[in-house]
C-alpha cells in the first residue's frame, strides 16, 4: 500500500478531531490498523553477493613470468629495460616488450611470450639500462643506444639508403628522427615486414625483424 501526501494529510485531520472529541477509542483502532501495512520482517535483509574476480599481484606477474619467486619489480625491470612507462602493470605494451626480448635473443629463449628462470639470469642484466630518450624497445636501446655504440641507429640509417630503401635525405639523421621513424613504417608497409602484437602497435620500430629481413 501507497499512502499518498493528500492521503497522509486526510488522516492527520480526522486524528485530530477525534482525539478533540474524546474519541481516542478510533484512534487506536485506526493507529493499529495503520500498523499492519508494512508487514515486519522475519529476518535482516542480506545483499545480493557476486562472483567478482580478485586479480592479484601474482596473476599479473604471471603474464610475463613462468616460475615462482617473480614479483613486481621483475615486471618493473622489463617495462624500463623495455622503453616503456614502468608502472608495474603488465598490458599490451609488456606482452610485446618480452616478444621483442625474445626475438632479439632468438634460439636463447623460447618463444612463448613468458620468462624463465634461466632466460630471467640471461636477460636481467641487459634490461637494467634504461632506454635514452625517443628509442622505443628493448632492441633499439641494445642495439643502437648503450655506451659502445651511441650512435642512435644513425648506422642502419646509412646502410637502408645504400641499399636504396631509405631517401639520401636521411642521411645523418637517426632513430630520434621523425623523418626516420616516418621511413620505418612506410618500409614496413611496402616491404610487408608484419609483426603482430595484440593491442601495441610497432609499425615505426626497429625489431630484429625488421633488421634480419634486409639482410643487416
């Protein structure tokens, strides 16, 4: 039952001129009557529940990591080593990142997108460097970006234009260049160097792919 305001108000009314005449016998009766419309509950009310999944630090490592003992920080250390934001939180991008890592490490590591123990003692070393400004995978930072050889890719630069996949107009420039990464993709595309990676795209990267299909 609904008891609207004009109702509500009716009531009061006739309450009050009852109880002016005397007759708090109606009263009762109506007061108790009134009582019955909601009807009291048995026992509390308990909420719904739902199956919501708990997604735990150990599931995240997980994604990446084969093996007990990983944690956060070993997902940290790829991302950085990766030239990625490390936030610790293994997306797209960090699938990809242990994809480039295994490629460029080749028949050292399976290729499964996931590190092992033995593959973690083989790459954790080189991921500790991080990537110089505007290179964008682990591959380009051991490549082209450590101490020994900082020359920003500038090198495969010149080779891509002596073998006439590059403009001349490159020359000098680097991978920090826009125009570079520019060529990077239009040379991808031409040449159908296709890398997939769910969700990361790496259409103006150099992988080892993209390297190893020139011959370099």
């Amino acid at each position: 039952m609904f008891c609207t305001p004009q109702t509500i108000l009716t009531d009061v009314n006739t309450f009050s001129r009852e109880a002016a005449s005397g007759n708090t016998a109606g009263i009762e009766s109506k007061a108790r009557a009134a009582a019955q419309i909601i009807p009291t509950a048995n026992s509390p009310a308990v909420p719904p529940t739902r199956n919501v999944p708990i997604f735990t630090t150990k599931d995240n490592v997980a994604l990446i990591f084969d093996g007990p003992g990983f944690t956060n920080k070993d997902v940290v250390t790829v991302q950085s080593g990766s030239c990625l934001a490390a936030d610790g939180i293994v997306g797209n991008e960090t699938k990809a990142a242990v994809r480039i890592i295994e490629d460029t490490f080749g028949s050292q590591m399976g290729q499964n997108g996931k590190i092992n123990d033995q593959e973690w003692s083989l790459v954790e070393q080189a991921l500790q460097a991080n990537c110089p400004s505007k290179l964008m995978n682990f591959y380009e930072d051991l490549t082209y970006g450590r101490g020994h050889n900082p020359g920003y890719g500038g090198d495969l630069v010149e080779q891509l234009i002596k073998k006439n996949k590059f403009p001349p107009n490159l020359s000098g420039k680097d991978l920090r260049s826009k125009e570079v990464r520019d060529e990077v993709a239009k040379l991808r595309s031409s040449e159908r160097i296709n890398e997939s990676y769910p969700g990361y795209d790496v259409r103006n990267q150099v992988t080892p792919k993209f390297v190893h299909h020139f011959g370099l």
